[in-house]
C-alpha cells in the first residue's frame, strides 16, 4: 500500500451519482428533519443525566453547563450545516469528510460516529428502562425483579450498598427489549419512522413545557444559593463542584445535544436538502438549547441540588413538591418519548453504515442491502439491533453515556477541521449555506468540544483509545483494501 492511498478522496461528482441511483425515498420535509433532529435530542440527557450533573458536578450552575455545551454544538452545527447545503448525502461527517479531507479520516470519523448512534441509543435504552421500572411501581404494580432490571456491574453495586449477595445472572431485560421493538419499526419504513416520531416528539415537548411552566410555581429561589458552590474533592480524590465542576458537567449534559447532526444522515430522503437540512440542523439545536436552559433552571429551583434524584430526577422533583399526578405524567412522557431517541439514532447508524459500504469500506452485501418492499437497510439494522440489545443489557449507563460523549466531541472537532479544509481547498464551490467567519466558527469549536473530550475521565479516554485501536485495524486489514477508490486506481 502506499501512504498517499490514505488521503485520496471520493470525488464529489460520485456523491452526485450516489443522490442518483439512491432506491431511498424522498419523502420528509423542512418540519418532518426538523422534528427528527428535536426527536435525537430530547431523550435521556434531560429526563436522566441532569440529576447526576447537578448532584454532582454542577449544582444550580447546571444551567451554565448547558449554555457551554450548547455553545460547542452550535459552533458544530454550523459546519455541518455548511457541509450539508454541498453535500446532500446521508453519510453525515463522514460522507462531507471523505469528499474534502481523505479516505482514512473520513474512516475514523465514521468508526467514532458508532459510539455517538448505537452507543447513544444504547444508553438511552437504559434510561427507558430505568423510567418503564418507575412506571410500573407509579402504577402499583410489581416490578420485574432486580436481576432482570440491572445490568451485572449495576447489580453487584446495588447488592453491595444493600449488604446482600450479588446475583449470579443478571441484564436490563427492558433496555433490550426496546430496542428489539425500536428496530422492528425501522424496518418497516423510513416513512411510518417519520410519523412514529412526529407523535412521539409533540408529545415529549409538550411534557418538557409542563415541566417548565407546572414547575415554575414552585422554585425556591434559595436552592439556587451558592450558584456555583465552592469546589471539593472527596476520599477517591474526585473532584466536584466549582468552575471545573460546571465543565465537567458540561461534557456529561453534552450528551443531551447529542442527535442534531442526525438530521444530516436524512438528506437522501429529504425533499429538498440543500435547503431544507441545514434548516433542520439549525433550528432543533436553537429549540432544544432554550428548553433545556429553562427546564435546568426550573429543576435546581424546585429542588436542592445536594438531594436531587440521580435515577429520574425530572418525575421526582415534582414528587417530592406533592405533585404525584405530575410525576405520573411525566414518567410517561419519558417512557414513551425516550422511544424516538432510540428511534432516530439507529436510524442514523443505518445510513451511515450503508454509505460506507457504497464505498466498499464495509461489505455491502449486508451493509448495503435495501429491502425489496420497505425500501430500507434491513440486513444492517437487524445487525445493529441485534448489537445494541445486547450492550443495553449487559452495560452501565455510565459507562456508556461518557463513551457516546467523548466519540462524539472527537467527531464534531474532525468536522470543524474537514469544513475550513473545504474552504481553503475550494474556496469556488457552490455553498447554497455559507457560514460567515467560518475560520472564527470552525477553530471555537474544535476548541470548545477539545475542551469538553479533556474534561471527562481518563478511564473513558483509554476506552476512546482502546476503540481507535479496533478502528485502524478494520482499516487496514479490509477496508483500505475493498475501498472503491482502491479498486478503480487498480
């Protein structure tokens, strides 16, 4: 092999004859994106992690957390909307990076953009389970029991803190369940996905308005006192509270932003992309971000950051006013909402997969494979259905939640890189979306979400590093060889 193979390029006439021999629908509009990018966003992040990161990290200046993560995502979704008004493909980054910068950087970008969609959704699978179990108990009913709610490690640690001996079997059943049901509707259709979702979202922002305006009553404006409490370190030596509390914070309630560039993976079958994506990416990020603020501002308020809930602490908080019927609601909100988080991001995962194999960079004959009625990747989405029910039972949501975040800050860094090579490289190209100071926007945001990665545990970072390992290795032993460039150089 030769070293310059490594940075060829899919000429961007390709992508052109890819839109055209596409057997994708076109069948989602403006609002339909829009509603898909709101729909990956909303989901595990609000209704879970923010007990964690307020408890924890945060206190009340949870909400600073989430302006600084969502000032790296806007600087990200910028790019990706610049990338998306030229390159009209559902490949998300890793398509724009293969067009601009080389076929093994746009490889590492599409082998880390796994941890953002199936371990996103893996992790949104246990955050389901986690609101489906309170659910149940709201209901009066009996639950499943213990072994078949928590994954092992999950379960030794419960068993521990109980003084009880741990179970010598145990999964989340639910987590996996939900997920065998989620890939059932993606096979059926890009199009009955669409309307699932559209369902799905209306209802899950209307219960995150309820919590904004039931919750705003009964703030105590006390429980916002210190905002940013004073920094300390605990026996383990981990650190909590102070300015770099509210950072760290910020790289976990990242993965609340997590699923805007979805809306990227769609534009086959957009109506109208050039125009219609960049819309989307734009306008569920600005969406979400405010939600988010005021929902963070309403929860620190009602409740004291030192006794927030770390399981469900959005249905708690109202709980623990007397407001049970709330929490009832929101519960289902979540139960049923989380649905379309888990929803889109495999759907994403398929489309990225299956542009990857056009390319030869995976095998296509089951990467590629459309179904003869649904019109979907049917094959791929059993697979990643398969994978992701499996690693939701077994897997901490801890573990996989910081995992999601730091592959998909190395992901948006890339892209901040990719879109100002794209300019200084063709600086004549047709960009029906233009960013204004692209230089300013791209390097902020290689910085912001750089800044985010180094926030979060070592731990993760050896997991990241352990999984660019197995990444190179697929390269080099298969794809670099299978790659369709390769083959037409022959």
């Amino acid at each position: 092999m030769r070293f310059t193979q490594f940075f060829r390029r899919k000429p961007l006439a390709a992508y052109s004859e890819d839109i055209k021999t596409s057997q994708l629908k076109r069948t989602l509009g403006k609002w339909e994106l829009t509603a898909i990018g709101v729909g990956a966003v909303i989901g595990g992040g609000i209704f879970v992690l923010t007990g964690v990161a307020a408890n924890q990290y945060a206190g009340p200046a949870l909400a600073l957390s989430f302006v600084l993560a969502g000032i790296g995502c806007l600087l990200a979704a910028l790019c990706y909307a610049e990338f998306a008004s030229i390159l009209p493909v559902s490949g998300s980054a890793y398509a724009y990076s293969y067009g601009t910068v080389g076929e093994l950087f746009a490889w590492f970008i599409g082998w880390n953009l796994i941890l953002e969609y199936m371990m996103g959704a893996t992790t949104v699978a246990v955050s389901w389970s986690k609101y489906f179990t309170k659910l149940l108990q709201l209901c009066g009913l009996d639950s499943l029991p213990p072994w078949l709610l928590n994954d092992p490690f999950t379960a030794k640690e419960e068993a521990a803190r109980l003084g009880t001996s741990a179970p010598v079997f145990s999964i989340n059943l639910p987590a996996a369940l939900i997920i065998w049901i989620v890939t059932y509707i993606l096979i059926k259709g890009i199009k009955e996905s669409a309307r699932t979702n559209n369902f799905i979202v209306s209802l899950k922002v209307a219960a995150v308005l309820f919590v904004i305006i039931a919750g705003i009553s009964y703030i105590n404006p006390s429980n916002w006192e210190p905002f940013i409490p004073a920094r300390t370190v605990d026996n383990a030596g981990v650190g909590h509270y102070g300015i770099q509390g509210v950072i760290t914070a910020a790289g976990i309630v990242f993965f609340a932003f997590i699923g805007f560039d979805a809306v990227s993976t769609q534009s086959q079958e957009a109506v109208n992309p050039t125009r219609d994506i960049p819309f989307a990416i734009i306008a569920s990020l600005v969406i979400c971000t405010a939600l988010y603020l005021m929902v963070s501002l309403v929860l620190t308020g009602m409740v004291s950051y030192q006794v927030i809930d770390l399981g469900a602490p959005v249905a708690s908080a109202f709980s623990s006013v007397g407001l049970y019927w709330a929490s009832m609601l929101i519960t289902v909100a979540a139960v049923i909402g989380l649905i379309s988080v888990m929803l889109v991001m495999l759907l994403s995962q398929t489309r990225i997969f299956l542009n990857m194999a056009k390319d030869g960079l995976l095998p296509p004959r089951l990467f590629a494979a459309i179904h003869p009625v649904y019109k979907t990747p049917w094959k791929s989405t059993i697979l990643l259905g398969a994978l992701a029910s499996l690693i939701a039972a077994v897997t901490p949501i801890e573990k996989a939640t910081k995992m999601t975040s730091i592959g998909t800050l190395l992901a948006f860094a890339m892209i901040c890189c990719a879109v100002l090579v794209l300019r200084k490289s063709q600086p004549d190209l047709k960009r029906p979306y233009r960013v204004k100071y692209l230089p300013l926007v791209a390097s902020l945001g290689f910085l912001f979400n750089l800044l985010l990665m180094f926030s979060l545990d070592w731990s993760t970072w050896i997991r990241l590093i352990i999984w660019s390992i197995a990444g190179f290795l697929v390269y080099f032993l298969y794809s670099a060889r299978h790659s369709r460039l390769n083959n037409q150089e022959k």
